[in-house]
C-alpha cells in the first residue's frame, strides 16, 4: 500500500466546528434508523454475535477508507496534470489532455456526490 500515505502526521490546528458533536448527531440517528428498522433499539443477547457484526463492519470500514484513498490519489494526479499543462502550453497542444483532464475529475465529482 504504498500510495495510502501512512505517516506521522502533524499535531492538529484548531478550527471550526465540532466534530465530536457531529458523531454524537450522527450516532443518535443512526439508533433512530434502528429503531425504525428493527422496531427496538440495539440491546444485549439480541441472538446476534456481535463480535461477528462489528469485525463485518471493520471490514467495510477498511474497503472504503481504502476508496477514499485511492480516489483523492486520482483527483489529485489529475489536478497536478492540468495544472502543469497549463503551466506548459508551448510543448505540445494540451487542450485535447486538458480536456481529458477535466472530464475525469467531472467524473470523479459525480461520483463522490452520488456516494454521499
């Protein structure tokens, strides 16, 4: 996995927003959907093996964090491909590559919007 980036990172700065708050919300409606969907709330000796559940959840966790990665691997590769075509006109007509360029992060935005 050469390309995820594992490295130390820098300590945070602070910001705007809250997002532990942010989880919170998130948290309280996602039991809500639970509720809604399983007419009780999570609770204890349910007849599931919850270990089981949360190593499946691990493990959809880990595929899309992996996705996120390689997503912003590409829209970055293809801003730094137009960027320097744009910096470089006089070597060759780019316009055909800028164009190209501009339809893969069009498709990349379509796609993220349509995942969220």
């Amino acid at each position: 996995m050469t390309d995820a980036q594992v490295v130390d990172q820098p300590p945070p700065k602070a910001t705007e927003g809250d997002i532990w708050r942010a989880v919170i919300t998130d948290m309280e409606q996602r039991r809500e959907t639970g509720i809604s969907r399983y007419g009780t709330p999570l609770q204890a000796h349910n007849g599931r093996d919850a270990v089981v559940d949360a190593y499946q959840e691990a493990l959809d966790l880990a595929v899309y964090l992996r996705q996120e990665i390689v997503e912003r691997i590409d829209l970055r590769t293809a801003i730094l491909r137009a960027a320097t075509l744009l910096e470089q006109p006089h070597k060759h007509d780019w316009r055909p590559d800028l164009v190209q360029c501009a339809v893969e992060l069009d498709a990349l935005s379509i796609l993220r919007a349509a995942l969220r």
